[in-house]
C-alpha cells in the first residue's frame, strides 16, 4: 500500500515539475517599469539578454530618501537578477521603497514576455 502512495506521489510531483510554459519566456532587449514607491513613483530598466534570462536592472528615477534608496535598490537589484525572479524579501525599514521597486521590476517583466498565439 505505501509503495502505491508513493508511486502516485512521485507521478503528481513529476507531472507538475514539467509543467512550465513559455510564456514565462522573456524577450531579448531593454524594458521600463514603473511602480509605486513611499514617496513617489520608482521607475526601473530590465535588461533581458539573448538566453533570454534577466541579467540586470538599473534604477532611473525615484522619489524617495537618496541615502536609503541606494541602499535598498543595490541589495534587491542584487537579489532579483541573482534569483532571477521578484520573490525575494523586503528590506526592513524600506518596505514601501522595496515593494515599489518589486513592481516596477515586475511591470518591466510584464512587456518583456512573449504574447501566446491565439
């Protein structure tokens, strides 16, 4: 009975690890996001290469406290195209500059994504 469990068990988790689609896919090329920081809006550039993975981010404008958005923007910059993904944690402290950032790094990704053929 437990060697059945565990058969049906690996079959799901195998099922679902093959599951990824392309339209997680990302377009070559340079792209602006915008997002919402705690004093004004935070707008970024992603730069997507020919593998297609996110390689780097620039912060181009924000509004929020010069001395602590340096700061916040090199360890997330660092973290996001390290993990290649903006599932990463906030800084302490900076939570709405962190956030803000992370949508703007997510509003970029959103124009570098291949549309799926209808």
């Amino acid at each position: 009975m437990k060697i059945i469990r565990f058969c049906v068990l690996f079959f799901c988790v195998a099922v679902l690890g093959s599951c990824s689609g392309d339209s997680e896919k990302l377009k070559q090329g340079s792209y602006i996001g915008v997002g919402q920081g705690n004093s004004g809006p935070i707008k970024v550039e992603v730069v997507v290469d020919k593998r297609h993975k996110m390689v780097d981010i620039s912060v181009l404008e924000y509004c929020d406290t010069p001395g602590i958005g340096g700061n916040v923007f090199d360890y997330l910059i660092k973290a996001v195209v390290k993990k290649k993904s903006t599932d990463v944690d906030t800084v302490a402290g900076a939570t709405y500059t962190s956030n803000g950032f992370l949508d703007a790094v997510e509003d970029a990704l959103k124009k570098a994504k291949y549309e799926k053929a209808k």
